[in-house]
C-alpha cells in the first residue's frame, strides 16, 4: 500500500531509491518517483505506470553526483494514478519534498485552508496537502516543523521528507503505517520493508507510533512527538540479499511456491521437541491455547483461508470451538465475545489494517492474543501478547504462497499440540500426525517435481472466464484460497462451493465444458464427493480432481487426475492448495498476465 524509501550516503541517491523501489513495488505499482535534494534545490521525476517507466525516463537523464533523496511507489487512493498525482510531493516553493504511505483523513479542512491562506495545489492527493502543510509551518527547524505538521495531520502516516535546506539529512515520521531505518556505514535508509535495504545492510530499527526521526550518513536519531531522543533497539535481518532476488525463477511467485518444502520444515521443525508440538521457543505454554473455551481467529484474504484450515483441525481434533472471522467485518460489528476466548490473529506483513484494529480492539477487551506473523517486529508482532513467526523468508509476490502455507501448518501444529496437552490424542494417533508433519513438505515436494502434469488441467481452464472448486470438510477450506488464488492473478472469475451446497442454486451454472476443480482428499467424505462430482459430470462439466489414495471411483469419471502422495487425511488439504496454486500460475502465465503483480492489488493492505 505504498511504498517509500530514502537515502543518504556517499553514493549517487537516484540508482539506490530506484533499486530500493524494485523490493517494494509489491506495495503498489499506480506510478513511482524520486527527489533529490541537489545545489539547484530538490529536483522531482515521476511517472505514472510501472517502475521501470520511471528508470527508462531516469536512463534518458541520468543524474549523477545527488547523494541524498527519497523514493516512492504509489497504490493509488486518494486521485486517480497520473504522474501529477504521484509522489513524491512537494510544496509550492519547492523548500520541501515528501513521500508518503498511509491516508491524511483530515486533509480536505486542511487544504481548504491552505487554499484560504492562497496555497495552489498540483495533485488531487492527501499528500500533497502534507507536502504544503510542511511547507507553510517551515521556519527553518526541521523537526520542530515536522513535530507540528505530527500534530495537525490526522489519519495514517509513514512519510520521508526533505528539506532543500539541509543538504545531507532525510527526516521521517510514523502513525500506523510502518517505518524502519537501515543502518549503513557513512549511509543511513528509510524504508516501508526491510528488503528495500538488504543490499545495503541487515541492520535497521523499527519506528514506532509517534517516532519521528533526523537521518543522516553518520547518525540516525530517533524523537517522540515532545521532541525528546528515543532509543529503538536495533535488530538484524535473518533474510539476506538474494532472498529477495528471483533466483533464477521467471516470477517470484513460482520462485516462492518452490521455497515451500523449505518453509514448512522452518516453520514446524523447530516447534517439533521429542516427537511432540512444542512452543516454549516461542514462549508460548499451548495451555493457553488448550484451557480455551473457544479461539477466535481474525483475519484478511489468504490468511484468513489458512484459518479455515485451523478451524476444521481445532474443532475436529482438539474439540476446542472456533470461529473464524474477517477483520474488516470483526472490527466494526460489535462482536459477542464468549469469557474464557482466545484470540489467533494471523498476518504475513504484520501490518494489514483491519487486522491490526482487530487486534487492538481484542486486547481492549482483554482477550489474550497470540499473533502468526512472518515479518518480525511488524506492529502486529509488536503488540501481540504472544507471537509465532513463520520464519519464511521475504515475500514479494503479491498472491500469497508460502507465507499461507506456513500459517496453515503451523495452525495445524497448535491443533495438533492443543489436542495433545488435552489428552485426547493416543500414543498411536500423536506418532500418526507428527510423522504426518514430516510428511507434509515430502508431498509439497512430490507435487513442485510432477508439475508439468497440471499443465492439460491448467491450459484448459486459461481458455474459460469461470471455474468452480468444489470441496467438502478440509478440502471446502483448502479451495477458498485456491479459488481466489485462481482470481486474483489470471483474472478468471471462479467461486468456490461446499460440494453439498452447489445443488441448492449454483449449479445451474455448471454448462457443457465448465472447470470444475474437486478437492477429494478426505476419506471420510469420499463417497459423498464422488456423488457430488457426478452431478456436475452429468451438467457437461470438465472435471480436475486432486484427491488422496483410494479415490478409484472418483477418478473413472474425472477428465484430469492429480494424485497426492498417501499421507495423513489431516495434511492432504493442505498439500492440495500447492497444487492450486499452480495451476493458478500456470493459467495465470498462459494468459499473459503480470502475475507477481495482478492488476489493482497490493500486497500489504494498510488502509481500511
Ligand atoms: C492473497 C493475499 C491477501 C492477503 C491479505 C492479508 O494472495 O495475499 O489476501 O492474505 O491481504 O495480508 P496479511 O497476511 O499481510 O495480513
């Protein structure tokens, strides 16, 4: 949801913001610009569309020698995308540049204001009127000037500002929006996201609400709103460089799918101590979770599918009562809340809006909250009271992959770990889930080398404008996300139904040569799909079944066939989202489509 970056240093500013932008283009890909603060006074070039539009326009007229500057990638909110309404912003005398990532809610009295005081504006942007105000309030102290604008801008903020009168510093400021700074030697970075810098340095600092900071090569200083020194500790990356390089893959995403063996086993070996789930590396006494008298989990999109997958595991092997919710929906409908609840939030930035609300509003109403995060001191992992780290590494694909399968395995971990401390499970059903965890990245793996087979399926369902997923138990969790996953990158409309549901309407939309996806991997639904699936086959529909071992009678009357390797019930449902997800992709690069960045979207979602 926009992107910033700044930079102060002894090299030439221009190539490192453009550099730094690539790693954050998954924020928002509207338009993307620079200012750098030059002897001339601070000189702007942006454009809207795609960042490399603005690296060729830069190409045309390189400029060498400027060592400080800020950047921005923009998902645009306030004004349509259009180069004016590109950032960086600044007023109208050209004394000060900003950048921006979050909304100024107050910014329409703010600007009729300004304009009232005879300030002209060149954007349609809240931005902007940040910009001016700056400018207006600028009386030659830098931070005391930015401490004011802290005061009068209401809404949500990470913005770098520059002032052409201080030729060597960056300054910056945060509300609810994220802000880290890199720590270079003789450099020194701002950024939305960690891999904005990890060419440069693995150290940084996390802002918080109310930081407000003056940069330059040599030292970083951080104030609260009152303008005294703060100290942030400092922390260091576990990703390096090449984490967020594409390694050789055409896209990230593909890049990512094929991280997840690796990524399952970094989320579940560490938690897995002497042949049991254990969390007490995390802090966490899973007594928490298992005296629970019901889990509530919140949520957005994907992750809120892997909480589907959790429910189904909860309440099916733990007997503990879940519900599971979306933020946005959560947070503004008064929600009942049950004594004796436990709150899972599940987030891959650590920074997604609603969730983060959702979360506040939890811990208001003094429900414990346990966090599964994948970006470390991300403000969800910060505020939570307990969190779980997905340890997967940067994701830069836009469309979840390994982050949602790390979350639905380790929600499967905790499931499996409260059933345990509940003592429902036998020695022989605790040994058949545990080898079942080992077993889960063995098929991921199984399916990523066979994936030239989902190709036919795949091909086949490019040429159509909708699909359905059918799915029943587990497996109805499981197509929730393979259905928007389908969606979201290839742009083909698909719906995904509870197998015993499409008959009470949905089916009338099942024609000659229609995709059906059907998930079977449940055994004890088996027979109840293979009806399901008939019905459809009967309506003319063209049928790709993943199932487990033993699906004979299913797979006689399906067109495509991808079988999954025979292990545990419990983790094939989420295997079978690794297969969707490529076939997505597939479909997705069959049709020509920008797939690590799918028209309107952005990754992390921090506004309302
Ligand atoms: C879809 C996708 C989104 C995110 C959602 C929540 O592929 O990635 O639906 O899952 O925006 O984001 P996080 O997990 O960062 O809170």
């Amino acid at each position: 949801m926009c992107g910033i970056i700044g930079y102060t240093g002894f090299r030439d500013a221009a190539p490192v913001l453009v550099e730094g932008l690539s790693k954050l283009e998954y924020r928002g890909y509207d338009s993307a610009g620079i200012a750098l603060n030059t002897a001339d006074g601070i000189k702007v070039y942006k454009k809207e569309g795609r960042l490399s539009v603005l690296a060729d326009h830069l190409a045309s007229k390189p400029v060498d020698g400027i060592t400080v500057g800020l950047g921005h990638t923009r998902w645009a909110t306030h004004g349509a995308p259009s180069d004016a309404n590109s950032h960086p912003h600044t007023g109208r005398c050209g004394k000060v540049a900003i950048v921006h990532n979050g909304i100024i809610e107050n910014y329409m009295e703010l600007k009729a204001q300004l304009q009232g005081e005879g300030v002209c504006f060149a954007s349609e942007t809240d931005t902007e009127v940040a910009a001016q105000l700056i400018e207006k309030l600028y009386d030659g102290q830098p931070l005391a000037t930015v401490a004011r604008a802290y005061e009068l801008l209401g809404g949500s903020f990470a913005l770098g500002i520059l002032f052409s009168d201080r030729p060597d510093e960056l300054y910056a400021a945060k509300r609810d929006n994220p802000l880290i700074i890199g720590l270079g030697e003789k450099e020194n970075f701002i950024a939305s996201d960690i891999p904005a810098v990890l060419k440069y340095t693995k150290r940084y600092i996390v802002l918080e609400d109310g930081d407000m900071a003056c940069i330059t090569p040599d030292k970083v200083t951080v104030f609260n709103t009152k303008l005294e020194a703060v100290e942030r500790p400092v922390q260091t990356a576990l990703w390096d460089a090449d984490a967020a390089e594409k390694g050789g893959y055409a896209h990230f995403m593909l890049k990512e799918m094929h991280e997840q063996p690796h990524t399952l086993r970094a989320v579940l070996n560490p938690r897995i101590k002497n042949g049991t789930p254990d969390f007490t590396g995390d802090g966490l006494n899973i007594d928490l979770i298992s005296n629970a008298s019901r889990l509530l989990l919140v949520a957005c999109g994907s992750a809120m599918h892997a909480g589907l997958l959790g429910k189904n595991a909860f309440e099916s092997i733990a007997g503990i009562p879940m519900d599971v919710e979306l933020a946005s929906e959560f947070r503004y409908r008064n929600p009942a809340i049950s004594p004796g609840t436990v709150a899972l939030i599940i987030s891959q930035s650590g920074e997604t809006a609603d969730t983060l609300a959702a979360l506040r509003m939890l811990k208001e109403r003094g429900v414990p909250v346990v966090a599964i995060v994948n970006v470390v001191a991300s403000t969800i992992a910060r505020e939570a009271d307990h969190v779980l780290y997905l340890y997967a590494g940067p994701e830069i694909a836009v469309a979840t992959t390994k982050a949602f399968s790390s979350q639905a395995a380790l929600l499967l971990l905790l499931a499996v770990g409260a059933a345990n401390a509940r003592g429902l499970l036998s020695p022989a059903q605790l040994e058949e889930y545990m080898e079942g965890f080992a077993l889960l990245p063995v098929c991921v793996e199984d399916i990523l080398a066979n994936a030239d087979r989902l190709m036919p399926s795949a091909k086949e369902i490019a040429k159509v404008d909708d699909a359905f997923f059918i799915g029943r138990c587990a497996d109805y969790a499981a197509i929730t996300e393979g259905s928007l996953k389908l969606k979201e990158i290839s742009y083909i409309h698909s719906e995904a139904y509870a197998a015993g549901e499409l008959k009470h309407g949905t089916i009338s939309l099942i024609t000659e040569g229609t995709p059906v996806i059907a998930v079977a991997t449940q055994t004890a639904v088996y027979e109840k799909m293979a009806s399901n699936i008939r019905e459809v086959k009967a309506r003319g529909a063209n049928v790709t079944l993943i199932c487990g071992a033993g699906a004979a009678a299913m797979e006689s009357f399906s067109d495509h066939i991808i079988r999954l390797l025979p292990i545990p019930d419990l983790f094939l449902s989420n295997a079978a989202v690794v297969v969707m997800q490529m076939m997505a992709y597939y479909a997705a690069v069959e049709r020509g489509c920008d797939v690590d960045k799918p028209r309107n979207l952005t990754k992390s979602v921090t506004v309302e």
